[in-house]
C-alpha cells in the first residue's frame, strides 16, 4: 500500500467517526422536521421532486465539505512540518 493510499484511508477513518458527532445528531434532528413539514404541505408528487433536487444539492455539498476537510488537514499537516514539530 502506498504513503498516499495510507493517507487517503486515514482520511476516510476520519470522516466516518467525525459523522458520530453531537452535531451530525442535532442535523439528523432537523432533517426530521423538514420532513414533516414537506408531509404537511405538499402533495406525494411535489415531495418527490423536492426530495430529488435536495438530494443533488447534497451531493454536491458532501463532496465539498469532504474537499474542505482534507485540505484543512493537509494544511495542519504543512504547519506543523514547517514549525519542524513532525
């Protein structure tokens, strides 16, 4: 296995456990309420074509956020090579 492969699985431990958090619960929360207020206003066709477009635009942020992460950790990883700490 490659340093780069290490580091890439390394990554993706990372952002397993990061899903663990209180806060991912407080969203998971929130996530439960939209949902009742789509049921309360919608009809099953429209929630469906909302849903879809939500889950696109998800998409799109989870990988961005996964992109922001690595590269927070690449740049932590730079500091503390050039405080000559690793």
């Amino acid at each position: 296995m490659t340093n780069e492969q290490i580091f890439k699985d390394f990554l993706d431990y990372l952002l397993e456990n990061a899903a663990q958090s209180r806060q991912i619960k407080e969203l998971e929360e929130q996530s439960k309420e939209a949902d009742k207020i789509l049921d309360d206003n919608f009809n099953k066709e429209q929630i469906k074509i909302i849903n879809k477009c939500i889950s696109m635009l998800d998409e799109v942020h989870d990988r961005q956020t996964e992109i922001l992460y690595r590269q927070g950790i690449e740049d932590g990883i730079w500091i503390l090579k050039t405080l000559k700490a690793i």
